[in-house]
C-alpha cells in the first residue's frame, strides 16, 4: 500500500507551550525516526496532549521549531500538514456512513471517484469491517468505531499517523485486539505512528521508542527495555512499573560500575553508576530479585523478613521488610512465596550486579 | 400523581383559554349562517381566499429563509466566538423580547416609509430622485416580521451547535479538509435538528402573523390572519372567518406532527 520512504521523520527543536501563566510544555526536543511507532506517555498533564496536538498543527507552540523531512512546518496550518489522526473518542463525522468517513480525506484531496472507490473498498477490507459499509457510526460499537476511526486516518496515507489514547473507551480484551490491530496496521503501512497513553503496559507492549512526560517536560526517550532496566531517573522507574528502592552508602566507582554499602553489607553494580558518589538510591525491579537461604560471598544480598503476600495467578508478590526497614517487594514462583513464609520468614534477598540501577539520592 | 397535580392548572387553562373556544370556532364554521359544510366548499373556489393563502405561504417561506440564515450567523457568534463577541451577541438577541411587537412595527414604519429615514436619506445624497416603495407592501411585511422571529430561530439553533463535539470540527480539518469545506459538508450537517427545529418555528410563527403584516403591509398585503378579523369584524361573515381559522388550525397542527417526527421537543431550546 505505501512505500516505507513515504513515512516522515519529525524534528522538534526547543518546542515551548505556555497557557497564560501554566506552563505546558517546556524546551523539547525530539526526533522522531522514520517509520518509528513512538509512544508519548506520562500522567494526564505531564505534556504529551499538548505535544501531539503542536504535531497535527491544533496548537500552535510559543518558542521552539518544528520540521517534518527537514522543511520547517512551525506555521503550517493543520489542514495542510496532511497528519492522520485518531481522537480520544474517535470524532467520526455521525451523519456520515462508514464509507463516507472513510472517503473524506480522499474526496478534499480531489481524488478521482473511481479511485475513491477502490481505496475505500481497500481500507476497509483491511481493517476488517465489511458488510458495515452503509452503517452510521451510532449504529457501531467501540471497536467498529475505532477501526473507522484508523480507516480514515489512514486512507490517504499520511506520513505521521497521531493517536491520541484511542484505546481509553474500550473494555480490557477489545483493547488487546485493537493492540495487536494497531502493530499490524504499523508494520503494513510503514508510517510514522505516534502515539499518546498514560497506560504505562501499553506502551512498553506497542512501540519502538517511549518518551516520558511529567511536568511539560520530556524525561527520557528509549527502546522500551531501555527505560524499563535503565530509567534515568526517580520518576521514569516509578512510573514504568514497580520498582524496590534502597539507600546504598559509600558508593564508589569502580571499572565497570561501582560498589557501595546496602545495609552494611557490600554490594557491586554493573552498568551505569555515572556522576553518583557517596549516598544514593539503589533501584530494582521486584521481578529481578530472588529469594535465597543465604548470599554466597561477593553475591548481592541483603536479609530479610517475609510479612504478606498477594496471589497473582502466575506468580506471587511477596512483601517482606529489610533489617534495617526499607519494604521490598519480589516477584517470585508460588512455592517460593509459600516456603519463605512459612520458615521462620527469615530469608535473604539476591539479585545479579547488572539488574539493579543507581538513582541520585533524593531525586 | 404530584405531578400530574402540578400539571393540572396548565391543563385547565388550555382546555378553557384555547381548546373550548376553538369548539366554539368550529362549531361556527358549520352552521353559520346556515348548517352544513358549505363555507368549506366556499373556501376552496374563493379566489380572494386562496391568493391570501398562497401570498402568506409565500411570505412565510421566504421570511424562514432569511431568519433562519440571519440566526445562523449569529448563534455561531453567540456560541463560538470571543467572550466579548458572545456578550454582544446575546445583548442583540434577548433585546428585541423587551420591545412590544407594536413599537416594533411602527419602528419600521418610521424608517421605510417614503419620508422615512431610508428614503430621505437616500434622496439626500442624491442616490434616488423618487422615494422606493418600503413599506404598505409585501418588502415591509417581510423586514418587519423576519426581524421579530430572528431571535425566536436562534434557540434551536444555538442547542444544536452547543451539543456539537469539538474534536469532530478538528479532525475534519485534520484530514485536510479547509474551514469552509468543513463549515459546509460538517458543521451545518451536524446541526441539522437544528436547522429544522428553527425553521419550523419560524414558519408556524408567519402563518399566524397579525400586527406586523396589518401595519406594514398597509392592507395590501393581506395575510390569513387579517383576512379572519376582517371576516369577522368587518364583514359580517363568521362562518368564513371561523372555516378559516379551523384550516390553518390543522395546517399548523400537522406541521408541528412532522416537525415532532424529526425533531425531539428537547432539542429546541
């Protein structure tokens, strides 16, 4: 349907929203590769709103530039940046019928009756609502809305599709299927798609690249497992998941990551411990840490105690309190839950060098 | 049962101020002068009867047109524009309420007649060596009556355009379509209950005008509702005036059954 060379690639440079005195937006800057599915997330007023609508050309940003394939679009206005997008809510025009929704972005572009005709046939084929052709949107459910909703976004093959949290209105295992829906239409079509949720699972799940937002402000942007093991920040390991936090003492560089002091007991790191000296925070996820009857010498490991649990189906959250009363909470097999509790629940906590992350302390 | 109880004094008052005398209208259209339905037969050979008929059809129509056109324009700034566009908006909407229908008309008057503002003023700058004929004839009832129903067109339309969601309007211009292409194949779709809603309104209104078509018009431009009050005033003529008064009755009451079918009572406000 579309070459991968049609996708755009998008510059934003030292990008700036102000409402009144509220400041929405803060100096980002972005690139947004070809054909990237690029996820915008944080919390509701974090920002990410308000930048894809600076992208479909909605709002126009106070300071900062804007480039789409190196020509500056800053000034252009919406109708002309020729941007797909999906609302939160979809926003299909109701007196028209599927097919009319569908034929709208063609029919302003003056295409010829007969070619609209086909691409709409086409488009519909492809997201799997034939025999609803005539149909009004009010007669449709959620779903059949949303796949109109990403027809006509994508009917006249953008170069950037924008989605702003269009999943938010459906039920749990309908938004699976628009998930997988939605890859699929990524991987057809070559587009750019970015992509706006404050669902943290969704994004990780969706897309090639996460820019986390709080604030107005950009925090980060990474491959998702790159922001999940490494975030850069208190905020970003927060946000993306749940996440054990240690005060560590005395830490010190070392050649390839750095030692310290958890609860008096030494530790090493792997990977990044840049700019961090003295006090910190250690960060690990509950599902990288294990349950052990004792460390081995030269293994991280701290002591212990086992004081609930939660029954996940799979696996089994167990909550325990350090020595010196910092709570942890690990992700382990069910049998492992039941035994540490009931053995006195006195266990040790380990967990392999390149897993756990330093955080600035306080930060 | 309460509200059937609080219902009941509006019930009264229909039944005694409007449904028992209408009986009484019908019951005189047929046996005045004698018994029988000969003013019906009469009404459909009248001539003078059915030019009046066709003329207030026509002034109704057009008048709808106009008003609901001009009340398009300015519930779009009553209800999208700046807040001090909006402030103004409703100040020339809710205005014209407080001024009688009357004053109005002689308002019009003072301006259109041949020694009228318009006319004097246009004879001043030497635009027209001879007054234009504004007012005692058909133009006259028209501005007359389309500036009294203005206002009555914008709350239908105004409803609709305030139920309308945003994001519909901006993903149109999303998908590339520009501001009037989205105005017209859009926005107007969108508020079609609307469009409805007021121009039926407004055309029921016309068919029952009385005041404004007697002054502007001059007795030129006769409408249906001076034609009864001259039939049963002037001419002693009851039973006509009262068959009349039954037709428009059930015209007007089987626009208002089509209006209903398209249109929910809600969405007139």
């Amino acid at each position: 349907m579309q070459q991968p060379g049609r996708a755009a690639e998008i510059k934003a440079i030292g990008i700036g929203k102000s409402f009144g005195s509220f400041r929405a937006l803060d100096n980002l800057s972005l690139n947004i590769g070809r054909g990237e599915f690029l996820t915008l997330l944080g919390p509701s007023g974090s920002g990410k709103t308000t930048f894809l609508m600076i992208l479909a050309g909605f709002v126009q940003p106070t300071e900062g530039k804007l480039f789409s394939d190196g020509v500056d679009i800053t000034e252009r206005p919406a109708e002309q940046r020729a941007a797909g997008m999906v609302f939160q809510g979809y926003a299909l025009f109701p007196h028209m019928s599927v097919e009319a929704n569908i034929a709208f972005p063609l029919k302003v572009r003056k295409k010829s009756t007969a070619e609209i005709k086909r691409r709409v046939a086409e488009m519909i084929e492809r997201v799997g609502l034939k025999g609803h052709e005539t149909k009004l949107p009010a007669q449709l459910s959620g779903g059949q809305q949303q796949r109109v909703a990403l027809a006509r976004a994508l009917v006249f093959e953008p170069g950037v599709l924008l989605l702003d949290e269009p999943f938010s209105a459906l039920d749990k295992s309908l938004r699976g299927q628009m998930q997988a829906e939605m890859k699929r239409l990524h991987q057809e079509t070559g587009t750019t798609f970015v992509f706006v949720t404050h669902d943290q699972s969704e994004a990780l799940a969706l897309s090639s690249r996460v820019a986390i937002f709080n604030h107005g402000k950009l925090l980060q942007v990474g491959a998702p497992d790159e922001v999940y093991d490494r975030p850069a920040n208190r905020f970003v390991a927060e946000f993306l998941g749940e996440i054990n936090m240690l005060p560590l003492k005395g830490v010190k560089r070392a050649d390839d990551g750095a030692t310290a002091l958890c609860e008096d007991r030494a530790i090493t790191l792997r990977g990044n411990a840049e700019a961090v000296n003295g006090n910190a925070i250690l960060a690990i996820r509950p599902e990288h840490m294990s349950i052990a009857r004792e460390a081995a010498a030269g293994e991280n490991g701290i002591a212990a105690t086992a004081v609930g649990s939660t029954y996940l189906g799979a696996a089994t959250k167990l909550d325990l309190t350090t020595r010196q009363g910092a709570k942890v909470t690990v992700s382990v097999p069910n049998e492992v839950a039941a035994a540490a509790l009931s053995k006195g629940n006195s266990v040790w906590l380990t967990w392999p060098a390149e897993k756990g992350f330093l955080l600035p302390d306080g930060g | 049962m309460g509200a059937a109880l609080l219902m009941a004094p509006l019930l009264l008052f229909l039944v005694l101020a409007y449904a028992w005398p209408f009986l009484g209208v019908v019951k005189w259209s047929v046996t005045l002068p004698t018994p029988g339905l000969g003013q019906y037969s009469a009404l459909a050979t009248d001539a003078l009867v059915q030019s009046v008929f066709i003329r207030t059809l026509r002034i109704a129509l057009i008048v709808t047109v106009v008003s609901v056109a001009a009340a398009y324009a300015i519930t779009m700034v009553w209800v999208r524009g700046s807040p001090a566009q909006r402030i103004v908006a409703e100040f020339c909407i809710l205005v014209p309420f407080w001024i009688s229908v009357l004053t109005r008309a002689f308002g019009w008057v003072a301006l259109l007649s041949n020694r009228g503002l318009i006319n004097t003023w246009l004879q001043s700058i030497g635009f027209i060596s001879e007054p234009l004929a504004l007012v005692r004839n058909e133009f006259g009832v028209i501005v007359g009556m389309t500036h009294f129903l203005i206002p009555f067109a914008v709350f239908p339309l105004a409803s609709a355009m305030r139920s309308l969601d945003e994001r519909v309007l901006l993903a149109a211009r999303g998908l590339g379509s520009s501001r009037m292409r989205t105005f017209w194949t859009v926005f107007v779709p969108m508020t079609r209950s609307g469009i409805i809603g007021s121009a039926m309104i407004v055309f029921v209104f016309s068919l029952g005008f009385f005041v404004t078509p007697a002054i502007l018009g001059g007795g030129r431009s006769v409408m249906i509702a001076e034609l009864i009050y001259l039939r049963i005033f002037q001419s002693p003529d009851w039973g006509l005036g009262a068959a009349i008064s039954v037709v428009l009755v059930l015209f007007v009451g089987a626009l208002m059954a089509l209006l209903f079918r398209y249109v929910r009572p809600k969405q007139l406000i």
